[in-house]
C-alpha cells in the first residue's frame, strides 16, 4: 500500500489518496480541504503507513519506520498537489528529499514530463508552496533539481521573537537564548526561510557539533524540541510556529558540514531544505559565495547552487536523488 523511498538517508512513505480512502480514512477530494481539515485524520494516516509493524521494529530505530508521508499526486497531470505529513501529524510547508522522492515516485509511472514540473505543497500555515522540479543528471546520477525560489533572512522571515542581534565574522546574525542555555557555543543563530523556517547556528569548532545520538538522548533531545515544534508542543520561543534547527561549520571553501533537528521530527540524517538553508547561511555570513556549495551531513552531502545578482541571493537550487527501498 505504501512505497518507501530513500533520499540521502531520509526516509519517506508514498501514498496516494485513494488508496488511504479505501483504507477509510477520510480524506477530501482537493490537497487544500485536506490540509484544512488535517486534524482529523493525520495521526490516523501515520499510523497506517508508518508504524512499524508489531514486532518488526529494529533496535535503537526512530518510532517509526519512515521520516515522514508523502500523500499524492491529487491530479494525474502537473501541477502536482502533495501533503507532506511529520510524523507527529503535523504539515510541513516543503522538504528536499521529500519532493525529490515525490518526484521519483512520479516518475516510475510515467507522470513526470520529461522538462519538468510544478508541484504544490498544502499544509494548514498559509498558502502552498510551489516547488518547480527539473529532473537531470549530475555526475552519472539520475535525479532532479528543485528550483527552491529566494531566500529570506532574519528573525522577521521566520517570525522569531525575544532574539538578540550579535555579530559573526564581521555580519549580524542572531542571539537564541533557548539554545544558547543548551550550549554556550550555539550562541550565533542566522535564521533563514526556504519556504519553510530555519535556524543555523554557526559554530567556529567542529567539536560543537551535536551527533544524532546526543540530540535523540535527554535532556537535550526535551530542550531541542521545546525549540524546534510548533506550539504547543513546543515553548513557542524563538517561533511560536516552530522553527528547524541546524548547526553548521565551515569545513573548507565551499564546504559546510551539518547536524539536523527537524521540527515535528526530531534528529535525522539530512534535510533538503536544511541544506539549502546552511548554503544559503554561509553565503549570508562569508564562508561561501555564489555557486555550487557542498553541505555534509551524516545522510549524504547535498550540491547546493547558489545564485547572486547585485550582491543579492536572489535563487536557491538543490540537487537529489531517490531510490525505492525493498
């Protein structure tokens, strides 16, 4: 009933919505009504496609088998409308590995139009989010690239509030008490919007980077989580909508490595639209300029390019690749 795909380490369950309708769950015939309405049925979708199933689940694995649902396509020609469903039921507004799978999960049928698509993003926060999807190959590899728009940086692009300016090499960027209180080194944050809102803190010690184990282990995975979930499941603060959380350190020129907490989530192994947002963080802060930025994370490293125009960052494009598990 649902395919499982693998991009970078991320792991997404795809499922159409008449599959879940005849599986009783109620979904309405449009992505926006269903986003409206997610209340009533998200939790009930998650675990359907993504519990593991009793006795099958392996040791030290997340609650789940996947990092998330994909539900789509609405429509058999583009644009696509999509939901991308956390798996604590919430929406998110965009995912890079999500829509690079979604794009995959298009593809093997014959839906996905050889220069390309526009897919549609609904959730409850605002309007979709449009995504337009290219597929191309880089280095022998079959994937596509996701045209993620314009970025937007400072507190007031992602709605952060009680935040301090401070200065890092040489730019203002932010002050986030909460992870500041965590972590003295996590004190310089440059928040950034990829159609979705993100938190880089920068560090000048690759030391100060936090594993996935340590961010899945308490008290940090409760402190991290306050900050990163949307009310109320979180405190609220820095963004009452929830923010995710990445750490970053300039490994060489061109070169970022990166740790991820993703809002609704928890720790993962790589995040598209995180990527994208430290590409977009170290061109903002002087480690990177314009052009293909590498980001490492523990799933795979991501091309980044980036697009400057007068001194402006002004498109943010991330290539990806997916492949259907067994």
């Amino acid at each position: 009933m649902t395919q499982f795909y693998d991009a970078r380490g991320n792991v997404y369950g795809v499922v159409s919505p008449q599959t879940l309708r005849q599986a009783g769950i109620d979904l309405s015939a449009s992505a926006a009504q269903c986003a409206s309405s997610r209340q009533s049925w998200s939790t009930a979708a998650i675990s359907l496609c993504c519990d593991w199933p009793v006795g099958q689940r392996p040791p030290n694995s997340k609650s789940h088998r996947s990092d998330g649902l994909l539900i789509g396509p609405f429509q058999t020609s583009p644009p696509f409308d999509v939901l991308i469903v956390n798996t604590d039921g919430s929406l998110a507004e965009r995912s890079g590995n999500g829509l690079t799978i979604f794009s995959q999960a298009l593809t093997e049928p014959g839906l996905m139009p050889r220069d390309g698509a526009m897919l549609r993003v609904h959730h409850d926060k605002g309007e979709a989010v449009e995504t337009s999807v290219k597929p191309a190959e880089v280095e022998g590899a079959q994937g596509f690239w996701l045209d993620l728009g314009q970025p937007g940086f400072g507190p007031r692009a992602v709605a952060a509030q009680n935040v301090e300016n401070v200065d890092f090499n040489g730019r203002d960027v932010s002050q986030v008490k909460p992870l500041a209180t965590l972590d003295p080194a996590w004190s310089h944050s440059q928040f950034v919007r990829i159609g979705n809102p993100h938190c880089v803190t920068l560090l000048s010690d690759k030391d100060a980077l936090p594993s996935n184990q340590q961010m899945r282990e308490s008290p940090l995975n409760e402190g991290l989580t306050r900050i990163t979930y949307a009310m109320p499941t979180g405190a609220g603060e820095p963004c009452p909508a929830g923010v995710n959380l990445q750490w970053a350190v300039r490994e060489s020129a061109q070169r970022i490595v990166a740790r991820v907490f993703e809002r609704g989530e928890g720790p993962t192994a790589s995040s598209g639209t995180s990527a994208s947002a430290v590409a977009s963080a170290a061109w903002r802060v002087g480690w990177a300029t314009a052009g293909e930025v590498q980001v490492v994370m523990p799933g795979g490293t991501a091309p980044i390019l980036l697009e400057e125009v007068d001194g402006e960052l002004v498109r943010v494009r991330l290539f990806g690749t997916a492949r259907l598990m067994d």
